[in-house]
C-alpha cells in the first residue's frame, strides 16, 4: 500500500473519529492523592480531595506522612487499639457520588508485615453500602466481597515488603466491578448488588489487633469517572482535571499526523518544468 494511501486513511479515520458524537469518554478527575508536598513525619490533614488528603483519620490509627519505604512520599496507616479498626477515609472532588459511568480507582499499597489490612469502597458520607470489600489476612490471603457475595471469596495472596498495586473498577451503569491485584486480573464482572446509593468513598486502614503491629503504607491514589463508556474501538480521552483541563481524542491526533505527513511529500516533490 502506498504512503499516500495510508496518508488518506488516517484522515477519513481521524475525522470520523474527531467528529462523530460520543465517539470517546471525557475523564473526570475525582481524587489524587500522592502526598508530595506533605510535610514528612507529620500527621496527615483531612482537608479532603481538593489538597489530596483524606476527610477522616479513625481514632484508632495513626496516619503519618512518610518519604520511606516506598519510592516516593507516601501515607503510612498503623494500628494503635487493640479493639478497633481503623484507617482512612478518602471522598471526592465537590462530594461526588457517581451512579452512572465508569470509575476507575488506583493505588499502591507496600505492608510492613502480614496483618490483617482493607480496602473499602463506600457511598459519600457514610459506609453503609459495600460496593466492595478488598481484605487482606495475616495469613497473606486477599479476599473480596460486596453486597452480593458470600464473605470471604479468595481472589489471590500478597506479600510484605514491596510495592502492591491495585486497580478497581466500576461499570455502575451494569453494576459490576472487576478487580485488579498486582498487575493480575482476578475479578471480573462481579455484581456488586448496591442499588440504592453511588460511589462516593474509598476507605483504607488495619483491622483490628491485639499486638498492635499492623502497618500500611499507601501512595498514588488515583480516582476517575468517566461519564460514558467510549465506543467500540474508540480511545478515551487522557485524565481531565476538575477545574475545566483539557482532552485530546485520538481522532485530532490522526488528522494532525495525516495531514503533516501530505504537507511533507508535497514539500519534498521535485518541482515541474513548467516553473521554469
């Protein structure tokens, strides 16, 4: 195939794909959590998702900020009651509670030792609604639950010492979600069974323990909506900040591509004799 017929191509494709209605999702930003610029050693604020902090701190746990022993800042979670959980509690930008859309919510977790951690997804304001239960035992088994499953479905193991990665994600619009654990998919499709109520909230933190020995660290918490699912074969647009930001679909770059690649071949084709 000629490259002026690939030229022609990526353009009928660019520019179906850059003006046709719906062709790709808007991504909202909804939390980013990172801690830089926290100070380190210090108790974390609960100024919420707009500085990129969490709104509650349970009692029975203390959160620091810490720049060891993950590669960057991070909030490190420990217990310190013997008879209570605890953690922290991280809502969204303006208070959102999504019903409808996709959310996608990401983070890394490294646990100092096999103890008993969890990751709770939950409503705005209260936590009456399990969209998701993520529990993680001292015996280095990882379960998950929501509001339409039997507690304690194994999904997979975690160890101590590294980097953990999780993803989750939401299709509220089929009420399923599906669950990624170190980089392995080992949920799928999986009815969460709330019908009542949106996703507002991710809780993190330490069972309760007697020896009082249970410690998380967490980092790069990242939450996003979109606010459709993008069409078949579409590419969504990249993360759009909540104060307005900015999308590039994939069919402007197609068209930017085509149309520089025509403006090079007319450029460097050797000029007619009927310049002369």
């Amino acid at each position: 195939m000629s490259s002026t017929r690939v030229l022609s191509i990526l353009l009928v494709v660019g520019l179906t794909s850059y003006a046709a209605p719906g062709a790709w999702a808007t991504i909202y930003l909804a939390l980013d959590a990172d801690f830089e610029g926290k100070p380190v050693n210090q108790p974390i604020g609960t100024g919420g998702a707009a500085v990129g902090e969490p709104v509650e701190i349970v009692q029975s746990t203390d959160a620091i900020v810490r720049d060891t022993p993950m590669p960057s800042r991070c909030l490190e979670m420990s217990d310190i009651h013997a008879y209570f959980a605890g953690g922290a509690a991280f809502e969204f930008l303006d208070s959102a509670e999504y019903t409808t859309g996709l959310v996608k919510i990401e983070m890394d977790l490294w646990f100092e030792e096999l103890e008993d951690y969890f990751v709770y997804v939950r409503e705005q304001g209260t936590a009456a609604q399990t969209f998701a239960n993520i529990r993680f035992s001292g015996g280095g088994i990882v379960v998950a639950e929501d509001a339409d499953t039997t507690p304690g479905q194994v999904v997979g193991t975690y160890e101590a010492d590294r980097v953990v990665p999780i993803v989750i994600q939401f299709d509220l619009d089929k009420g399923v979600w599906h669950l990624t654990l170190d980089g392995m998919r080992v949920l799928a499709d999986e009815p969460h069974g709330v019908t009542e109520r949106g996703v507002g909230q991710v809780i993190i933190g330490v069972s309760h323990d007697e020896d009082l020995d249970g410690k998380v660290n967490l980092d790069n918490l990242l939450v996003t909506w979109n606010d459709s699912p993008p069409a078949c074969g579409a590419v969504p647009g990249i993360p759009k900040p909540a104060d307005g930001g900015y999308i590039l679909p994939l069919g402007l770059a197609l068209c930017v591509i085509a149309l520089g690649g025509v403006v090079m071949r007319w450029s460097a084709k050797p000029a007619s004799r009927d310049a002369f």
